[in-house]
C-alpha cells in the first residue's frame, strides 16, 4: 500500500490502484480523485506523508497506532 496521509487510527492510501481509507477494520474504498482527498484529508487533520512510502498491512497498522510527529 502506499501511504499519502495519516492520522492517529487512519490512514489515506492507494492499494490496488484504488484510492481508500485504511483502518484496523480494513480497506475503504472512496471514489475521489487522490488531489481532493488529499485537500479533505488536511481538512480532517491528517498528516501528508512526503514523500508517500510504502508499507505492508501489518507495518502500516503499528503506524496507525502511533501518534503522528
């Protein structure tokens, strides 16, 4: 997955060329371009990870559940 943004519990991300919102639940696809969701991501205080990096399921939740710097 590639991670674009994050808050604590969240995460924006691109998985199977799919723009979604990952959480401990899962995968939610969201059908927006990855420009506005970024745009209402910052609204919705997450944190955009420059550059995006990469991460599998396991390593990303661990990430979910640190507090973002």
């Amino acid at each position: 997955m590639t991670v674009l943004a994050r808050k604590q519990g969240a995460a924006l991300v691109i998985r199977d060329r799919k723009l979604g919102i990952f959480t401990d639940k899962g995968f939610t696809p969201v059908d927006f371009k990855v420009e506005l969701a970024m745009k209402l991501a910052s609204r919705l205080q997450y944190t955009p990870l420059v550059p995006a990096q990469e991460m599998e399921e396991p390593e990303l939740l661990r990430f979910l559940m640190e507090r973002p710097a």
